[in-house]
DNA sequence: CAAAGCATCCAAAGCGCTTTGAATTTCTCA
DNA sequence: TGAGAAATTCAAAGCGCTTTGGATGCTTTG
C-alpha cells in the first residue's frame, strides 16, 4: 500500500493524506481522524527512500567501527554503548547504521555516508590523540557528536567523556594511601585518547608524592583478557614486582585477576587491583559486594546521552555545541587492601 | 555534485552517465573512461535514497536485537557477529542496520522494515523454540537468514547451526569418560533454541550410559558471568556436589571460574570445567594451551557466513534454501581432568 | 449583502536516480 | 556505395513521497 493506494481509498488528494499523517494543522480532524483509521487498517507506513528523497534526511545515524587489520576485533565495550543508543533511536524514529570497516577506509565511509546521504548524522567512537576524523567530519559538513575527546584538537565539536584523568589519578591516589609504592598500570592502546588520559591521571598521583615513573610498570594494548593475563604475569616476574595495578577494562582485570590466581596470589591480600568498569551488562562487576574495586561509569549511559545529544543537533543545527564531562564513581570491592609489608 | 550536474560537465545524458558508471554494456568503453574519470574528480556518489526509490532496493540488512525488558542486555556474541557479517556487507555494498528493540515490538519493526523498504533482508537472531518470527517473516515476504535453527517450526528456511547437541554430547561422554558421574549444566536461557539443543546433548550422552538426570544440576538463564558464578556455588552447595561443569559459554565459564578460585579448588584437578567457545576476540580462551577445555565454533565465522547467504538469497531469490550444519573441534585444555576419588 | 478571512483541500512540481523506447551515428559488407 | 545491422546516445517516464502555490467553499463582519 502506498500514498497513491491510500488516497484513492479515501476519495482525497494525496496531499491531504500526507498531511494529515505528518501531523500538519491545513487539515480537519474529522478528515484526519479518516484517514488515520484508513491507514492503520491497510498497514500503511510511508516509503522510507521516497521520504527521504523528498525531505533530504535520511532519518539514520552512522557509527562506525574501525576494523584494524591487524588486531581485527570488535570492542565488546561498544556493544553496550549501542544498546543504550538504540533506545533513543527507537524512540526517535532513527535507524542505527553500522560500517564496520578496515581502519584504512574509515575516511571513505565517511565521505560516503555524506554524498550518498546515507546518514543524517555520525557518532564518532574512539577517538584519538590528534584525531584527523574530527577535521573531516567539519569539513564534509556531516553533523557528529564524539564519545570522548581528541586530545590536540582544538576546534569546538560535541562530545561527552568520562573524566578519565580524574578517575586514574583518584585510582592511584587511593592505592599508594593503601601503602602501595609499585603500582603497575594495564592500559588500553595510547594512542587511544581515553588510555592518553588515564595515563596522565595514574602520573599526577605519582609526581603529586614526588615519585618516578617506572616504565617497566606500564603496559599498553588492546584490552582483551589475554593482555592483562600476559601483563600481569611479566610484572611479576621482574625483580621488584608491583604490589597493586591499575587496570583500564574489566576484561582486562579478569586477565589480571587468572594470573594471580594461577600464582597462587589473593587478590586484595597479596596484590591489589583497581578496575575501570563500564558497566558491562555480562560482565558485571559482582552482584552485592563489587568484585573488584572500580572506577565506574556506565557506557550505555553514554550512548544513551551521546545520541540524544545526536538527535538534538540534527534537529537544531543552530543550537550551541555541547560538552559533557562525567565524573565516575570509586566504589571499594574487594580487590583492594593494604600493601603487604615485606616481611 | 548529482547525476544531473555531473551529466551537464560531460555533455551527455543522465542516461549515458548512469549506464557508464553501473557498468552496463551499451556505452562505449571511451567515453565510459571519461565518465569515470570526471566522476571520480567531482567525488560524485549517487544517493543511496534515488537509487533506491528508482531501483526499489535499500542495499542494506538488517538485524533486530530483541532487548527485554527484564534483562535488557546485548549479548557481547553479538558483537562478534557482526564483526564477521560486517567484513561481507562492506565488500558488497551493503549497509547494515541494526534495531534495538523491546521484544513486544520486534513484530512492529520487521514490518515496518518491510513496508517502508528500510532493508531488502533481515538475519534473524536468536531463535527459540517454536519461534514465531519464521512464520512472520514469510508471510511479509521478508528475505531472511537464521542464525540456528527453530525446533517445532517446519517450514523451509535458510540457516545456519552449529551442532548444538552433537557438541554437548561429545563433551558430556568427554567427562564421563574422565570419570566424572555428577555434572552439572549450566546453560543458556532454554526457551532458545540452542540452549534446548545443548540440554539434548547432555541428556544423550547420560541416557546412552543408563544415567538418570538430576535436576539439581541443571541451570538455565542470561549467559553473564554472574550466572556461572552463582550456579556454581549453590550447586557446589549441595550435599551431592558435581565434579564437573559442562558450561554454554565462556563468559559464564569466567563465573564458574571464579567460584571454583573462592572456594580454593583448583580446575582441572578439583573441578572440571567444559565451556563452549565462541571464539570471541576480546575474550580468547589462552594463548597457546587453552585455558578451558572447550567445544568451539567461531560466531565471526558464522557471521560471515550467514551474511554471505542473505546476500546470495537477495540477489537470486530463486535459488535453493541453504542449510549449514557446522560440527564444532572439541579441544582439551587445561580445565579437565579425572574425577577425584573421594578418598 | 458584498468583501474579506479562514478552514480545507488539491494539482503539480520536484527530490535524484534508473530504465524504457526511440533516435542517431557508425559499421559492415554485398 | 548504400542499406541494414550494430553501436551509441538520449528524452522522458516513473519510483513514492513532500510541499508550494493555488482553488474552493464557508463563515464573518462592516
């Protein structure tokens, strides 16, 4: 059935019909009330393409994941970030589109998804340090918003971040008031901006008590449970091991948390482990008494805040651009306790 | 730049400049040279909403995820999926749009997909016994693919399966063949299809031994971590604990896991611990010797797969029906071994 | 009571593409 | 060389919707 179908059925222009299902006043509500009943009879829901074709909006927003070639994975951290943008989709009337791509072509999805106008609108994941997207985004004039920031970038665009510095250095702080000296940080990738930051967080609690930086207390890869399984156990071999780790994705501390184990180390006794926790729905942080003890903030939140912030711009070109900085919660589980005392 | 400026450039007709860059025959090969070079200097990409009204095809597929309310959760499976149904979209121009949604309202958007055009195919999700989405989406005339099969539904569709029953069976005699007399299952939501098909599994390989089954052993819900913990540790609660766990997957394996490391057992020598393996990137089961003893199948492997029959199916909607029986490897690692004697 | 205003409704153009049917040009080869 | 075939190109219709710019009839109001 479609807008032609319709009319005729009605005896009325195809004008009225459109209007009248669009919500427009230059119809009566007797008529409306017609035609509103004679559409949901014959199932009527209008041709998304021809819509689009007419009103220039595609009424879908982009996202697209990166692919590396050569860690080819998809962060389960974005699963639940979709979810939480999917709501607000759905109670939006937006489709969600999804490009999964080699990280070479990610600026040629982006030029397609504006000249093809296959997107009304991106949101932008991962960003990096010095992030090139921002610029080519501005400059293709496709609306985004960012999940993060990009540290070195300085025109003004949307975004919504976890105070990862803070969070890090709060992290530390309680660590090293626990008595721990050596505190080894698993992060995610560096050139990641979150993991930039979060470094910087775990460095300003270590300069604020006048303390060096030991580089073989650092890690940096793609945060998968194998990693902190294989960075923890290396930190421990060396001769001065760490007492206590930082650890930037509870996937990564369950890589953590099986090294120690496999040692015959109890966490929160013999070692120490602080958790960035995303709030995964399958993975939990515990059910009453956290597991580990985190710095948390949940990502499908943000994907619920990011695209309504989305939508809104899209909506409204002309309103200002927004910023919005969250704070985490440190909540103490039971994965922290004093440094034990060489004895 | 559209069809009609990029016409204008040339000196030719829409017609000619629309046949030269869909690779139609009747052009000559000069001008289609030409054609392509100046399209390609103006960045010219047709817009996907004309083409598709003209063409009366979207490009595009979908994936509805049901998000219920009472667990509302994205399964991280999924994320690997798409990871895999990805790579095929990008390299056959397909877009893939995803629907977040409540599962009451899973039948309003099939066919909404369908009546608005919004995608030329759907791979279907997660299905359960008798599910009622097959019979939907034949009546609405909506290619599809299923990600497993449906038990209790007759019809002829095109799927996709890993040998659900063949694996668990193989992996319960594995145990039984260790010695093990009392394992207990932890397994998926039953309503699911899979999950049913694994219970077969396990009752198979009982019944063939002449062993009763003890529903004290038996545990079903949302596949998290927290459920493989708490299963674990009610059923290691029991007066007639197991000593083995055969688990539906690795995310809940972590769980069981973690039970096993509270109470000081050690897995593979106290407790033995079967999983299934869905080899998903962020979470691999070790490096080199496997962390779990596990029944494997790649779900980025079933997404490709999967993705690459819709396509085939969308573009000859003549051919044959497809079904795909995948066998999965049982591989050891180091979370099995004999029981123990109650010495 | 005529003119103005208002509420309703409609015809037709246009969004950017594909494709049909026809026109034009270029080849072939008797 | 010229007619028919083949190759190349084009004008225009059509995909299903929105929206502009009227039309039409009814109600007010001076």
């Amino acid at each position: 059935m479609n807008l032609k179908g319709l009319s005729e059925i009605l005896g009325l222009s195809q004008t009225t019909v459109s209007r009248a299902l669009n919500g427009y006043p230059e119809v009566s509500e007797t008529t409306r009330k017609k035609i509103l009943a004679v559409a949901a009879e014959h199932n009527y829901s209008p041709n998304a393409r021809a819509k689009g074709l007419a009103t220039g909006r595609s009424n879908a927003i982009g996202h697209v994941i990166p692919n590396a070639t050569q860690h080819e994975m998809v962060n389960p951290i974005f699963g639940d970030f979709i979810a939480g943008a999917g709501e607000v989709y759905a109670a939006n009337n937006y489709e969600m589109v999804l490009s999964i791509v080699a990280d070479v072509d990610e600026e040629k999805v982006y030029r397609a998804f504006k000249t093809r106008g296959t997107v009304d609108g991106v949101i932008l994941h991962g960003p990096k340090m010095n992030d090139t997207r921002i610029a080519l985004l501005e400059e293709i004039g496709l609306p985004f918003v960012v999940h993060g920031r990009a540290s070195g970038i300085d025109s003004d665009y949307s975004w919504l971040d976890v105070n990862n510095r803070s969070a890090f250095r709060r992290a530390t702080d309680f660590l090293l008031d626990l008595g721990h000296r050596r505190i080894g940080l698993i992060n995610g990738l560096e050139t990641m901006d979150f993991a930039y930051r979060r470094r910087r967080g775990y460095e300003d609690a270590l300069t604020a008590r006048s303390m060096s930086l030991d580089t073989d207390l650092l890690r940096t890869d793609e945060m998968t449970e194998g990693f902190g399984y294989s960075s923890t156990t290396e930190m421990l071999n060396q001769p001065n091991p760490p007492t206590a780790f930082l650890v930037s994705s509870i996937i990564s501390a369950l890589g953590v948390r099986r090294a120690l184990e496999e040692r015959g180390l109890q966490m929160g006794r013999d070692v120490s482990v602080i958790t960035f926790d995303d709030g995964l729905s399958y993975l939990a942080n515990g059910a009453d008494v956290p597991i580990f003890t985190a710095t948390r903030s949940s990502v499908r939140d943000a994907g619920r805040a990011l695209s309504e912030m989305l939508v809104a711009q899209i909506n409204n070109p002309d309103a200002p651009l927004q910023k919005r900085l969250l704070e985490v919660e440190l909540t103490v589980g039971r994965s922290t306790g004093p440094a034990p005392t060489s004895a």
